[in-house]
C-alpha cells in the first residue's frame, strides 16, 4: 500500500510542461546589439509605444520566435547581476514584451519564455530569488500602437530591466 501523499507527490512529478510555442514561419535573424537600435522615433517616424527602461540600454533584445541571450545581452545581465548582489535589498522586475505578430496567446508565450531565460540567466549569475520580479505584457503594448515595420518591431521584442534601488 503507498500512502497518498506520495502517489500525489509522484502526479507533480510526471506533470509535463507547455511546449514551447511554435516559431512563426519567418526567417530566424540574430537580435541587434542593443547599442545600435535606435529609438522609433528616430529610424520609423512612429512614436515608441512602451514605456522607456529604468536607464538607457537596459533592454535584451531577441530574434522574432527566439528567446536567445545574445553577447550584448549576456554583458548587460553580468553588470546587473553584480549590482543586485552588491545589496541584497535591490530587486529587478523583468519586463516581457513582443511585437504586434502572432496570436494574443502566442505572444504571452514568447514574452514568458524570454522573460524565463533572462530570470534563469540572472540566477545562473548569482542573484536570488526573491530580488527578480516578472510582468508579461506580451504584445499588449504592441496592440495599442501597431508598428508597421521591421525596425519598429524590432524594438518591441524585449525584455526590460527595471531596477529598483
């Protein structure tokens, strides 16, 4: 006879996690260096439709379907994780965002899964737990500004660091 509790424990441990989302049928290019996208006011005309990070460059920027951390984005994750080590009372709210294609659904999708890969990075790095935050706006801000070109939508496939000091 197995007790309960471990027959319950054992369903937790069979339980399988939500694919991935399928990648939209679009070439897979690798994401821009955050050093060298500018603001879409400046390269599209259109107005940003998202608010601006807690400092400038504080953002990852990802391919369309990816939720890779390029070298640029790996660099600005050491620097923020050495500073939420230097005090523990410092936090980071991970910000998910992604254009205006692909379904409501899907873009939650891709924004938690970039969101899970800068939080899992930064864990790696040495921060705790309780100093990183998340908010999945998915592509709710891309929905209240449509961008209607590659530049545009570009800058809207992120996930900003806000830091609270």
């Amino acid at each position: 006879m197995v007790p309960m509790a471990l027959i319950s424990l054992a369903g937790c441990a069979t339980k399988k996690p939500l694919p991935p989302p399928a990648a939209p049928a679009t070439v897979v290019v690798a994401a821009a260096p955050a050093g060298n996208i500018k603001p879409a006011t400046r390269e599209t005309g259109e107005t940003s439709p998202v608010p601006v990070a807690a400092a400038p460059g504080e953002r990852i920027y990802f391919a369309p379907g990816a939720s890779d951390i390029d070298g640029d984005g790996m660099a600005l994750l050491r620097l923020c994780a050495d500073r939420l080590k230097s005090d523990e009372r410092r936090r980071v709210t991970l910000v998910g965002m992604t254009d205006d294609l692909g379904s409501r659904t899907y873009n939650v999708a891709i924004a938690d899964r970039r969101i899970a890969t800068v939080q899992l990075a930064l864990r790696r790095l040495g921060v705790a737990a309780h100093q990183i935050k998340r908010r999945n706006l998915g592509g709710e801000m891309a929905q209240q500004q449509r961008c209607t070109t590659e530049p545009c939508r570009r800058l809207m496939r992120r996930v900003e660091l806000h830091c609270d000091d």
